[in-house]
C-alpha cells in the first residue's frame, strides 16, 4: 500500500495540474471502487474550479471553490495519472477520468479497487469519519518528541507497531518505519513506552529525515506506485534496512546481517546488533 512519501508525491503532480484549474468533465466507468462512487460526483463538481489539492496521511483532498472535497485513497493499487497533451487508448481499469478546461486528462487506475473517492466539505473535514482520529503529521513542526511520547506513554506494544498505528504517527506504513528506526538505532522490538526523551528525538528526527528523503526521489515503486507522470519512484534504491534480509548491515558491516522479523503479521527488517 503506498505510504506517505508516495501519496505525497501523488497529491503534488496533481496539485501542478489541477490547482486554479475547472473541471469540465468528470466520467465514471463503474459504479464502485471499494465503496459506491458518489451518485451525484459528476453534477457536484462539473464546472467548479479547484482551489488546492493536499494530503492528509495517506488521505488526498481535492478542495473545490465551493465547499466540496474530494477524499480520495489509493488503496493498494489506484494511481492517477495526468496527460498534458492527447491520451493514449483507456486501460480497462480506468475507472474514473477528469478532464480540465486547460486540456489535461487525469485517469484514476486501480485494478484491484481497493482505493476509493468519497464527496465530503471542508466545514466537517475534521469529523470526517476517516480524518477524524488520525495523529500527528510527521512533517509538520508540531511532530516533536513530546508530542510523540504523549502518544506511546504506557504503550506495551512494540515500538515497530506503535508506529504503523494511525493514531500515534499518521502516514507512516511499513517501510518508511524500518528505515527510520535503523537510522534512529532503536529495536523494533522495544516497548514503545519504554522510549524516552533522548530516543523520542532521535526516532522523530529519523522520520523526519526519511520521509524528506524518499519524497525527493518520488517515493518507492515495489509494485504499483507510479509517480502522475507515469515515472517509477526510486527510493527503494536507497533501502537500508527493508527488504535486505541476510545482507550485511550498512551501518556494522560483514558479520551482522539484516533480519527479517514477523510482527502482526508484517515483515519487519533490523540489525539486532545496531538497534537497541
């Protein structure tokens, strides 16, 4: 599933082609992704114009003028993808297609519908049921290490899993949590309540400093994730800890390989010599 860094990625091709710009056509080729397509999503937002596009975890809002919102997820598979100038023939899992009154073409792909668009507005953005109890975001100044310990105070679960919880860190997914807890030196396997104000600064710095990382190099393409110009991301390239099980540690080098842990049913990668 794409995490921060890709969803952020996403939100700023679509903000170049979007933002200031109308809507002058919207066309659905199925009624449902993972939910029902809004009924009324082409008489709602025909002929409006789009005043900012953003993310919010791995949330996209497409806000309009008027005070509609577009809440879209890409799920495991959605990508959009914007063509400035005539599209090539329509994939079958083109499901929704936006057309502007600058020309542009933006498709939304998903094969496996996992994603979905749902019509909200800004005046209940903060009740929305999928906004409403997410945490803090990780790259906003008010991510800081008391704030983050506030969140895992007497948290018995692993540290690993303290961060994949969307109430404790929003955005961060699997991959993005390895990588910054190899740069920060801390086990997965810690209790997250155990982590104090040295570590929290440490942790909070390291995912700040990954996800900065992987946004300028487009995100990571695994599986599906391509950027809106139909470009691959190529932080994967800069792994140091994920998916390297059994190569030797960047950090302590040949005769401390990576491992390879199981938690909640996720494979978490570490260097149980480097991180305590």
């Amino acid at each position: 599933m794409p995490e921060l860094p890709e969803v952020e990625t996403v939100c700023r091709g679509l903000a170049e082609a979007l933002k200031g710009r109308q809507l002058v056509r919207i066309i659905t080729r199925r009624p449902d992704l993972r939910f029902p397509l809004p009924n009324d999503l082409g008489q709602r937002l025909t002929g409006h114009r789009i005043q900012a596009v953003k993310r919010r975890a791995k949330f996209i809002l497409i806000e309009f003028k008027t005070s509609d919102v577009l809440l879209s997820h890409l799920g495991m598979s959605g990508r959009f993808r914007i063509y400035h100038t005539a599209p090539p023939p329509e994939d079958r899992h083109d499901h929704v297609i936006f057309e502007t009154n600058t020309g542009a073409v933006i498709r939304y792909n998903d094969p496996r519908r996992f994603g979905f668009m749902v019509l909200t507005n800004r005046a209940n953005l903060t009740t929305n049921r999928f906004l409403a109890d997410l945490g803090p975001e990780p790259l906003e100044h008010t991510f800081t290490p008391d704030i983050f310990i506030s969140h895992i105070k007497n948290k018995k679960a692993p540290l690993k899993a303290a961060l994949l919880n969307q109430h404790v860190v929003a955005g961060l997914g699997n991959i993005y949590a390895c990588e910054a807890l190899f740069i920060a030196r801390l086990s997965p396997r810690r209790t997250a309540g155990t982590v104090g104000p040295k570590r929290a600064a440490a942790l909070v710095d390291a995912i700040k400093t990954v996800l900065v990382d992987a946004i300028s190099k487009g995100g990571s393409s695994l599986r599906d994730h391509r950027q809106t110009n139909g470009e691959l991301g190529y932080f994967q390239h800069a792994f140091k800890v994920y998916g390297r099980e059994n190569e030797a540690c960047p950090r302590c080098g040949p005769g401390h390989p990576i491992k390879r842990l199981l938690q909640s049913g996720r494979s978490t990668f570490f260097c149980p010599h480097c991180q305590r």
